[in-house]
C-alpha cells in the first residue's frame, strides 16, 4: 500500500479556524501529514518581525491538533529542501500565492520529482495580520 505524505507549513501565530481549516482539508487529501511550523527567527529575517506567540507554543498547539501526525520546524523558506528531507508527495497552500512567480516555479521543480501541489481557499473573514492589528489597536 503507497502511503500519501502531505507537507504544509505555516507560521501559525494566533491560531485560529483559517489554520484549523488549511490543516483538516490537507489530512483529507493525505494518509500522513507534515506541518512546517515556522520558527521566530525565519519570521523575523521574513516579515521583520517576530510572532506574538513564541515558537515553542505555536509548535506544540500545532502537535497537539488532531489531523496532524509530525510536526517540524520550519527554519527556510526552501521547499525543495523540505521535499528532500521529508518526501512528501503533496504540498499544500493557500490559493493567495497561486499563480505568482514563485510557486509557479515551485508546480514546474515539483513536477519533476512527482509532487502536487494543492491550493486551498484562503480564509478572507480572519487572518493572523487582522489579530494582531485589532491586538495592537486595543493596546493603544
């Protein structure tokens, strides 16, 4: 029997149903699913700032939720690499980044070593940006 291997990764800071939503559709299109959670420092050399909810808390939120069977830290932004260590033979996204540059390069790198990619609505209504701008506006 040829398990399916599903990779995901995500920073995953002020988890809410968005992140609950990516994760349960990915384990329903795999036997076993990987979630890259990235690390602060990733975030931070990223989006110049660090999560609200430090690393260790976002990783073990995401070890403890039901659709998720491995969880690893996610310390580069290099999917093939991740492809390499971990042989995965779906990635799964949300569909903001279909069709920009860099993940059209990543369905053609993909595709010559047998990986789909498999694009998910994005949750619009809530996203952690929007928490934490409502965060930083009650602070004020």
């Amino acid at each position: 029997m040829n398990n399916t291997v599903g990779y995901t990764t995500g920073v995953f800071d002020l988890f809410h149903i968005g992140h609950l939503n990516i994760l349960k559709k990915a384990k329903q299109e795999c036997d076993f699913l990987i979630v890259g959670v990235t690390t602060d420092e990733l975030c931070q050399s990223r989006k110049g700032k660090k999560p609200i909810i430090p690393f260790e808390e976002r990783f073990e939120i995401v070890r403890s939720i039901r659709y998720v069977d491995k969880v690893v830290p996610q310390e580069t932004m290099n999917k093939m690499e991740a492809w390499e260590e971990l042989g995965f033979q779906k990635m799964f996204v949300g569909d903001d980044w279909k069709g920009s540059e860099k993940w059209n390069q990543l369905e053609k790198d993909f595709q010559t070593v047998g990986v789909e990619i498999v694009y998910f609505p994005y949750t619009k209504h809530t996203s952690s940006t929007l928490l934490r701008e409502a965060l930083e506006k009650m602070e004020k």
